[in-house]
C-alpha cells in the first residue's frame, strides 16, 4: 500500500465558519445596543468552539473578514486571541479577507508575531499542512479591492498524493451578486483544483455553491438584508469522497426586516402577536416598515404603541412610516374643534399636507403635532 | 344698567352721610370743585358693587376717613333692564351685604356678593381687594381720574365679557383656552429648539453641535488612517530600497568591480611613468645638442669681440696722442697767469704798506692836536678850581645858612608872642618913683630895677618907712607866662650864641652875605663843568678828575707837528693806491685760477684716454686669452650637435608612443573612479544604515498608529456621523414641522381676532371720524388699540399725544359699552375728570360724542371744571349732605 493509498483513507472533520468581523462598531445603534451586538460576536467564538468540539472536530476554518477592518485596534485582535486559546482543543485557521486584507507590518503581521499556540495566521499563498495528509490551500488577501482570483494558484497547488486538499478562501464567486466582483472566486474551483472542499466567506448568509463549495455565513448576524445568518458548517471529509456538510446555529440574535400593512390598530396587535410567538423579542432587532393609511387619531395612537412599547421589548426597533398614511377623518377634526383657531389650524395644515413635497410631509407632521399637542393639552 | 343713586357715610372724604340722588339715564354731569370728593364718589360705587364686605384688607382699611375707626357703609341703587336694585355694604366692623332686588327680595352677606357678580358680571375680588381683572366690563368702563390717558388693554375678564359679546355677534369662536394652550405648547416646543429669531438651541442646537464633532472627529480618524495607511506604504518602499541596495551591494562584490578598478591605476601609473622617462630621454639629447650649438655660437661671438677690442686698443693709442698735443698750451696759458698774479701780489703789498706809513703820519699829528687842547683846557679848570675852593672857605667861615636864619627868625617870632601873653596877664605894675623913693623902695627885697613891674605872683612892695604893699596879681596865668617868655629869649639867645653871632639884626646880614657866596660858588664850578668837556679822541670822560687821570702820563706838547691836514690827504691818496693794487691782484688771481680749471680739465681727460686705453688693452688680452684657452675645436662640436639632434627625434619618438599610451590609462580618472567606486560603497553603506533606522522607527509607527485602531476608529466616526446627521435630521425636521404649526396657528389667530374685531372697529370708526376725519383705529387681539390709521399712514397707538390717546381711550371705552349695552348686558360709563388733555376743538367734538352715546348708555361725569360742560344738556347733580 502506498503512502498516497494510505492518505486516500485520511478523513477529516472540521468546522467552517466566516466574517467574523470582529471589532464592528455598530455605530448607527445606540451604544447599549452596540456594545451587546459587540460582546455577541467575539462571544460566537466560544459558541463556534463549543460546536467544533461536539462535532467532534478539531479544526476550525475561519474563511476571511476575520475583523471587521484592517486595523480594529490591538485590543480587538488581542482579545479574540484570547478568546481562542482559551479553547486549547481546538485549532484555529484564521484566514485575511477583504476587510481585514493582509498587509506588511499591518494587522495581521503583529498577530502573526505572537500568535496563541493553536492560532495560526494564513498569510501566504501556500499549502499547510493541518494535520498529517490534510492540507490547507489558502488565498489570503491583501488588497480591499482585487480583480484578480487568489484561488487561482490552487490549480497548481502540490500537494502529497492522496491527500485531502482544503481550500480557504474569501471573495465572490464569478456571477454571483455584482457584475464585475471584487475578489472574484471561479465557482469551479473545487473542481478544477481538485479540492475536497472549498471553505469560502464574504457572504454572510449560508450558502452552498456546489457540492464541494460552501459560505458559511457569519456567526452573529449583523444585518438586516441577508437570510440564513448566524450559522456555521460542520464539514466532515472522506478521502475520495463528497464532503458531508451540516449547518449549526450560532447566532445570538436576530435581525428581522419586515413590512407591515396597517389598516387598523388591529393589525398592528397581531403583528407583534405574531412576533412574539416567533421570536425572544429581547434578541431581536427589527427593521419595520409600515405601509396603509390610518386615521389621524390611529395614526397617533400606533407611533405610540411602537415607540412606546414595540420598541422597548425589543433589542432595537428601526421605523419607517413613510409609507404610511394619514388620512384624517371628520372625526380626527372634530376631536380638535369645530370651529375656531385650531380647526382652522387643522383646515390649512390637512390642505397643506396633500402636496406631494417635503412641504406636504412636514403639514402632514405638524397635522399630527397638533392633534398630540391638543390632546396632551386638552388632558 | 342705570345708576340711580349713591349714599356714603364714614367714608374717605364722606365722614358724615352723603347722599347723590337723581342720576338720570343718558348724560348726568357731577360738578364740584376739586377736593370737593368726586374721585370718592366713583371709588364708593366701586367699593358698592366690587369689594368684598368681609374683606379686611390694607384697601378697604384706606376706605376709612383719615385716622378713624369706623365703618365705611355705602349705598348704591341703580336699574337693570328697569329693575331696581340696592346695595347696601358697611365694611370692617359690623360688616355687612344686602342686595334688594326689584320685588323687595333681600340677599345677605355672601349670598348678596354673589347674586350681585352673576347680575352684573365681575369675578370676586382677591383678598387684596378688587382689581381691573376682577371688575370685568364694568370696570373697564369706570375710569377713574388719570387711568384713561393709556391705551391699554382691557383686562383679562373684560376681555372674556367682550369677547362673548363678540362671539354672539359674530357667530365666530376662537379656540379659546385650549388654542391658547396648544399655542404656547407648540411655542414652548418650537423655542425649545429653536429661538424665535430661528437660532438654533436646546436638542436641535446640541445635535449641529453633535455632528459638527462628528464631522471632526471623522476628519481626524481618517487623517490617522490615511496617516497609517502612508507610513505602511513607507515602510513597504524602505523595506524594497534596502533590499535594492544590499543587491546591489552583493552584486558588486561578486563582479570584483574595486580589484579591477585598482588594475587599471596601477596600468595607468605604469605607462605615465614609462612616458616621463622618455620624455626626460628627448629632453637629455635636446639639451646637449643646445649645449653644442650654444657652445660654437659662443665661440664665434668671442672672435668677433676680440677684433673689437683690438679696434678698440688702436682707437684709445690714437686718441692719447691726439690729447698729448692738446695740452700744452693749456698749461702755459697757467703758468702765465701765476707769474701775472705774483707781480700783482708784490704791487699790492708795497701799496700796502704805503698806506700804513701814511696813516701813522696822520694820526700822529692828530694826537697831538688833541693834547694841546687838553692841556690847555685843564689850565682853565684848574684855575676855575682854585676859586671855588676860596669861596667855599668863606662860606665855611659863615653858619648863616638859610635854615639858620630861618630859626632865628622863629624864635624870635616866639620871644614876641610870648611877650604879649605874659603882658596881657600880669598885673603892670607903674612905679613913679622919686630918685629918692628908688632906694627906699624894696620889690621883694630887692631895689626896685625899672619902673614898670610886671607882676605874675605875690609881690611885697615896701617903702621904707612906710611899710609894704602885697600886690597879688590873679592866681596862676601870670607866673606861666612869664616863665614862656623867659624860655623863649634863652632859646633866641642860645641859638644866637651858637651861630656866633652876636644879634639878630647881624645874624640876618652875615645870612645875606653867605647866600652870595653860594650864588657866586655856583657859578664858578659851572664853568669848571665846561672847561672840561668830555672828550673821546683823548679819551676822557667829563670833569676836571678825568681830564687831569687822562693826561696825567702826557708831557704837555710844545706845538703842533705838521699840519693835520694834509697828512690826512696823503694818508688817502696812499688808501687809494693801496685798494687799486689789490683790485689787479684779484684780477690776476681770477685768470689764474681759470687757467687752472682748464689744466686740470685737461689733466683729466688725459688720464681718462689713458684708463680706457689701458682697458682696451686688458680686455683684449683677456678675450685673446680665452679664446685660446678653449680646447675643443669647432668642428668636435659641430659634430657633436647633430649627433645629439638625431638622438633627440629618435627619443621623441619613442616618447610619443609612450604619451599615447599614458593618454589612454590616466591615471587620474583611473584614481578618481576607484575613488568613486568607493565613495559609492561608502554611501550605500550609509544609506543602508539609515534605512535599517528608518525602518525601525516606521515599524514602531506603524505598531503604535495600527494598535490604535485607525480603521476601526474611523469606521466608527462615520457611523456616528451618519447617526448624527439622522439626529440633526430629526430635530430639523420637528422644528420645520413645529414652525409651520406655530405659523399656522399664528394667521388663524390673527385671522380669527381680525374677524372678531370687526364689530369693533365698526363701533369704535364711527366716532373716531367724528373726532378725526377719515381715521381709523385698528385693535389687537386683546382688544388693545394698536394704531391709528389717518391718510394712508398708521401710527402706532402708543406714539400718539396724550391728549389723542385720552379721546381714543374714552371713544373705545364707549364703543365697547355701546357693544354690551346693545346685547342687553349692564353697563354705564363713568368718567372722572377725563379729556384734560383736550385742545377745544377737540373737547367739543367730544361732547357731542358723549351727547350722542348717551341717547343709549348712562354716563355719568364727574369733572371740577363746569364751564367745559355748560352747554351740554345733562342731568347735572351735587354732592348733598
């Protein structure tokens, strides 16, 4: 038996995971939100270690935008290492993606300097052996921006025979998103490298490209836009075999966008009817946008409830009412008065707001101001 | 509302009842004069309906009259839509309310307060007493002495009465309260933000604030970040020069670039000295043949210098023969001339010593001329002498001199004087005595000695026979005096005795014979003084002394000896003779001494033909001499010229070979390239080092600037300027929102008080034209008159005169009661002591207003000043007490 044919029966257990993005500031939430999806992220480390170690796998691939940018600070990167050793069973692959591209004397050279004894920095474009038989084919990157495929040397990459060939690499694969990508991946690498498995990340959703090509996704969701965040891939390879790859969850929180349409206050109760019974509200952010036409009293008496209940039960709560109307009733008026100064008031200002310009969304606003100002007075 | 009558007692000027009755509906005139209590009568009605009975306050104290403790009590009856009423209050002891309405019903205490606010439509006073609030309407239209000059607003509930009024008219509302509410919200809001000039503050202003830092920050983070990103890329472009240089480096020691430099100087070195030795080569044949050459040239130019001086030997040989000629004469020409100057000298001499014999001669003779004369001249002298010694005797035998003489007379003088004292003061005593009488008569003893006695002391007087007489004479002047005069003749005698003479009278003669003798002694040594004159040719100085000391050695001469004269002449002549023959001697000299110089002249030349003769000679010899002494001939050295010529071309030759390989290999820039070579490796070696510095200080940088999180720093900058901005958005965007609000509110205010006034000002204008044709006067929201419109221009209401603000004051107030009155609510109006400030035209443009208005209003004035309103028709009435 030869030492290739030996190889051929190596397998591999690993966990494959991306865009950590450590040290993301989150700078448009208030800053208790901030600091919680903060803590979350570099708290996903341990989640991931506790995955990989129930998988039974001692390997995690860590596929790029490890950090959130190419300088977050010592302390960020210093306090992922920590959080990293303190997993000693488990060995860490840490890969320099778009955000956090690697560069002399940058981020990642100080890292690398003094690095923790089961981290190990990918910054060159070679193989590593992980284990005996298994080899790690990297595509570090070391601009933002690159139109060139840092996969590319896999083709060519030698390794022993026989052995599992892992490739890590960060970017878009051709065709997929934009028109001309940024850090362009062929989505036949695998193939044409002869890879047992392609780790990617960029993408913070999980994504399976082909049978050997894999997003994993983000840990720790950070985004409203994307599905099938916070999660990581359970990667288990047979020599010669197609890898077997299971999704585990991660994430902490959850980043909800969803559109509402109003017709009443009564939709609105069984939406959060409907959130509460889906979601922890308290580890949920949500991006609400609310289309319909209300009255002018419902209209008040909903941006209420939101802003003074929605909003506090969950984590953070991200508004847009443009789209809703106010159609004010002869009801809304008389609430005001029937004649005089503040029906007048009400009159020109319910005039005013049926132009279509910023004018007419500012009536529209004073309309309701007044009818808020007249009922705290009038209390 | 009709006022009808008012009681008061124990009140202010009121102490004892007073009652003012008959108050007719339209225009009721109470004239009195000042302090008469007009201003109390408005202040009782007041006090009737407005003060509260039980009010114990610092006001209603005031209502007592000056310094008494009583209770003031008003009565006040007056009509409502031709119902009677009565009010009857007494305040602070025993205080009491009674309203009696028209059917004899009688409300008490607060019962009849409150009854009475809800007829006529007033609020209850504050405990401080009542105020224009709380009057409401009523109050408005009591004006009291002095309130009426200021367009003010009415009060609050004056305003709410009118406003009613208003409102029923109208048919309009305004939001009332709650506008009022919703406004100042909105205000409070809007301020809140924003100033009511625009200027932001408060949220809006801290948000500019906000993302003003956040756009600084921003700028700051990315200056970091960019500043980072540099000192990476610098880093990177040290790190690639380094590496470029120690390449380099290497490369040049593996090519052995300095070896192969240091061969080519030494190449180099090599052939420049190969081509010095060939020069020096040329120059050695070179400079021997010109030794040849110089050599035969030498020679020839010696050949010819010796034929010269031969030449020069003959000339010199000839030209001393030609002197020796010359010379000859020249030197008998001077022996001539000494043998001329030696006669002239032996003429001179004789001459000379002519001259001296005849000058002896002469002055000779002229000695003896003088000595003559001398010896004669002391015959005189001694002669002249011999008389003066005579007189000098006899003036030696006479003492008389002048000073002699002239004591003598003084004491003569004295003798007198004292004479004629002692006559004056003694006692005269006249004896005439018988010659017998003389002997019996005795002076002090003795005979008496003259017959007139001067008596000076005591003196006894006796007569034999007879007896004595004392004569005393005065005590004491008579003895001093004689004693003078006894003293003054022993002096004359004593002096006379030492002159030898015997009186004065031959004293004074002997004197007079002395001075002729002085006079005739004088004179004869005059004379003596010019016998013997001083004489130089002698010599002697003047007097007979020197005379006789001069030719005291002399004989005297028996005569004259030749006559001086001539001897003189001749001694001339032989001068004469003397200074010719010494002229010829100089004469002679001067040739001599010419001839001389020529000889000497001559002499010299001679001796300088001579010398260069001798020099021609000797050079001739010397160069003969030379010219024989050189031993190799001129064909060894011709021969030996060309030789050396064609050694030299053949060395020049080899030497051009050489140049041209010298010329290739300099050594210099061979030197001055390895030289460079090695500057070059010194630089390198700098820059190295100074790179592998900079390195280190840009990697510490960069660990420093990256530590720091630029990135993430700005990353975070930007995300808070975004969020700021939205903040700032916010906050705009609720300012622009409550602006329009407040705004809107604003004009349908303004636009409901515009419509609401109307009736006002379609009230009020009426009379205002009758006061002021064509004006018209504008109202505020609260129903204050804001400017009075006359021409096409407004004035603001509190610029006008005191006097126009007065009459629109009382117009409005009438206007406004006229408004009440015509909804069926109570009114009067009651003026105290206004329109003062009216001019007359004015003031009867006012009475006919008030005429007018009181055809429907009660209105009761209460002025001090009757002839104003005579000619109005009005109920007029007086204080009765």
């Amino acid at each position: 038996m030869s030492r290739g044919q030996e190889h051929r029966m190596t397998s591999v257990h690993f966990l494959h995971t991306a865009d950590w993005q450590l040290g993301k500031s989150f700078g448009r939430l208030p800053p208790e939100v901030r600091t919680l999806l903060q803590e979350a992220r570099l708290e996903a480390i341990d989640t991931l270690a506790a995955a990989a170690r129930a998988s039974g796998a001692r390997h995690v691939l860590v596929a790029g935008d490890v950090f959130d940018c190419a300088e977050p600070g010592d302390r960020v990167w210093r306090t992922a290492c920590n959080k990293m050793s303190a997993s000693p069973d488990v060995r860490w692959w840490l890969l320099p993606g778009n955000h956090d591209p690697a560069r002399a004397d940058g981020l990642w050279s100080r890292l690398a300097r003094d690095p923790p004894a089961n981290v190990t920095a990918l910054l060159t474009a070679e193989a590593v052996e992980a284990q005996p038989g298994t080899w790690i084919l990297p595509a570090p990157l070391t601009h933002r921006m690159s139109h060139a495929d840092a996969t590319a040397w896999f083709d060519a990459a030698d390794t022993p025979p026989g052995a599992v060939r892992v490739g890590l690499a960060h970017g878009s694969v051709q065709g997929f998103g934009s028109d001309t990508p940024n850090n362009p991946v062929a989505p036949d690498r695998a193939r044409r490298a002869g890879l047992d498995y392609l780790a990617l990340g960029d993408w913070h959703g999980q994504l399976r490209i082909n049978e050997r090509t894999w997003y994993a996704g983000t840990p720790e969701p950070d985004r409203f836009k994307v599905d099938d965040m916070g999660r990581a891939l359970v990667v288990a390879v047979d020599a010669g075999q197609p890898p077997r790859v299971e999704a585990v969850a991660t994430g902490r929180y959850v980043w909800l966008r969803a559109e509402l349409r109003l017709d009443s206050l009564a939709d609105l109760d069984r939406f959060r009817t409907e959130l509460e019974a889906k979601y922890t509200l308290d580890r949920l952010l949500l991006d609400l946008t609310v289309a319909g036409a209300l009255s002018l009293s419902d209209r008040v008496e909903m941006g209420a409830r939101l802003q003074d209940q929605l909003a506090h039960d969950v984590r953070w709560l991200d508004m847009d009412l443009s789209g809703l109307a106010a159609r004010p009733t002869e009801a809304d008026f008389a609430a005001i008065d029937v004649a005089g100064v503040l029906r007048e008031t009400a009159d020109r200002l319910h005039r005013e707001a049926q132009q279509e310009n910023e004018h007419g969304r500012i009536a529209a606003a004073a309309l309701e101001r007044l009818l808020v100002t007249h009922r705290s007075v009038a209390t | 509302m009709k006022i009808r009558s008012l009681s008061v007692e124990n009140f202010r000027k009121f102490r004892d009842p007073m009652q003012l009755e008959g108050f007719a509906d339209g225009l009721n005139l109470v004239c009195e004069a000042n302090e008469a209590g007009k201003s109390t009568v408005l202040e009782a009605m007041r006090a009737a309906l407005f003060e509260r009975h039980s009010s114990k306050g610092e006001h209603i104290k005031s209502l007592r009259p000056y310094d008494d403790d009583v209770s003031p009590t008003v009565e006040l009856t007056f009509e409502i839509d031709g119902a009677p009423w009565t009010i009857h209050k007494r305040f602070l002891r025993r205080e009491e309310a009674r309203l009696t309405g028209p059917g004899g019903e009688r409300l008490e205490g607060e019962a009849a307060e409150e009854h009475l606010q809800q007829l006529l439509g007033f609020t209850r006073a504050a405990n401080r007493g009542a105020d224009d609030e709380s009057r409401g309407a009523l109050g408005l239209f009591w004006v009291e002495q002095g309130a009426a000059t200021a367009l003010a607003a009415p009060g609050q509930s004056a305003r709410r009465t009118l406003q009613e009024v208003l409102s029923a008219e109208v048919g309009a509302v305004t939001g009332g309260k709650r506008a009022a509410a919703v406004l100042n919200k909105v205000t409070a809001d809007l301020e809140a933000l924003q100033t009511k000039t625009g200027v932001s503050r408060g949220l809006l202003k801290a948000a500019e604030a906000a993302r003003e830092a956040a756009e600084a920050d921003l700028r700051d983070a990315e200056v970091d970040l960019r500043r980072y990103g540099e000192t990476l890329d610098q880093l990177d472009a040290r790190r690639g020069e380094l590496r470029r240089l120690e390449q380099d480096e290497a490369d040049r020691d593996v090519a052995g670039e300095e070896a192969s430099l240091a061969a080519d100087l030494t190449r180099a070195q090599q052939a420049a000295a190969a081509r010095d030795v060939a020069n020096a080569k040329v120059d050695a044949a070179r400079q021997r043949r010109d030794t040849a050459c110089a050599l035969i040239e030498a020679r020839r130019a010696d050949r010819e210098t010796l034929a010269e001086a031969q030449t020069a030997v003959a000339a010199a040989e000839r030209a001393g023969a030609d002197h020796g000629l010359e010379l000859a004469p020249v030197r008998a020409a001077f022996n001539a001339a000494a043998e001329l100057v030696e006669a002239a000298r032996q003429e001179e001499s004789a001459a000379s010593e002519r001259r001296d014999v005849a000058g002896a001669a002469r002055d000779s003779g002229e000695r003896l001329r003088i000595l003559l004369a001398a010896f004669e001249r002391l015959g005189e002298a001694q002669r002249l002498e011999t008389a003066a010694k005579e007189l000098e005797t006899t003036l030696a035998g006479n003492l008389m001199t002048e000073a002699a003489l002239t004591e003598l007379e003084n004491l003569e003088r004295q003798v007198g004087s004292a004479r004629a004292t002692f006559e004056g003061g003694a006692t005269r005593l006249v004896l005439e005595l018988t010659p017998e009488g003389v002997s019996a008569v005795t002076v002090d003893s003795r005979p008496v000695a003259a017959a007139i006695l001067q008596l000076v002391e005591p003196t006894r007087i006796e007569v034999r026979g007879v007896g004595a007489f004392v004569i005393s004479p005065p005590t004491g002047a008579g003895a001093s005096s004689q004693a003078r005069l006894e003293a003054a003749r022993a002096d004359l005698a004593s002096a006379l005795s030492r002159l030898g003479e015997p009186d004065l009278l031959t004293a004074r003669s002997r004197a007079a014979a002395r001075r002729a003798t002085t006079g005739e002694l004088e004179i004869s040594r005059r004379a003596l003084m010019v016998a013997c004159p001083a004489d130089p040719a002698l010599p002697a100085a003047a007097g007979l002394t020197a005379l006789r000391a001069a030719i005291a050695s002399e004989a005297r001469p028996t005569a004259a000896s030749g006559d001086a004269t001539m001897l003189k002449a001749a001694a001339d002549r032989a001068e004469a003779e003397h200074r010719n023959a010494r002229t010829a001697l100089d004469t002679a000299m001067t040739r001599r001494e010419a001839a001389a110089a020529r000889l000497s002249e001559a002499d010299a030349e001679r001796a300088r033909r001579l010398q260069t003769l001798t020099q021609a000679l000797s050079d001739r010899d010397r160069r003969a001499s030379a010219l024989a002494s050189v031993e190799t001939g001129d064909d060894a050295l011709e021969r030996e010229a060309e030789r050396m010529t064609h050694k030299a071309a053949r060395a020049g030759a080899d030497a051009d070979e050489a140049e041209r390989t010298a010329s290739v290999l300099d050594p210099a820039i061979a030197d001055r390239k390895l030289k460079a070579y090695r500057q070059h490796r010194q630089r390198i070696a700098e820059d190295r080092s100074r790179l592998t510095i900079e390195i280190a200080r840009l990697e510490e940088g960069a660990k420093t600037q990256g530590g720091a999180g630029p990135a993430s720093r700005a990353e975070a900058a930007r995300e808070a300027l975004a969020l700021s901005a939205a903040d700032l958005e916010r906050f705009t965007t609720e300012a622009a929102v409550l602006r329009l609000l407040k705004d809107t509110l604003d004009s349908a205010t303004v636009e409901a008080s515009r419509r609401f006034l109307q009736p006002v000002v379609s009230r009020v204008d009426p009379l205002v034209r009758q006061l002021i044709p064509s004006a018209s006067l504008s109202f505020g929201e609260d129903m204050s008159p804001l400017g009075l419109t006359r021409g096409g221009r407004t004035e603001e209401a509190h610029r006008l005169s005191r006097g126009t603000q007065e009459q629109l004051a009382v117009l409005t107030r009438l206007a406004f009661a006229q408004m009440i009155v015509d909804k069926g609510r109570p009114a009067s109006v009651i003026l105290d002591d206004a329109l003062v400030y009216s001019d007359d035209a004015r003031f009867e443009a006012m009475l006919d207003i008030l005429a007018e208005s009181a055809q429907r209003l009660q209105i009761i004035v209460l002025t001090c000043r009757a002839s104003l309103f005579r000619r109005m028709d009005a109920t007029r009435l007086g204080l009765c007490r």
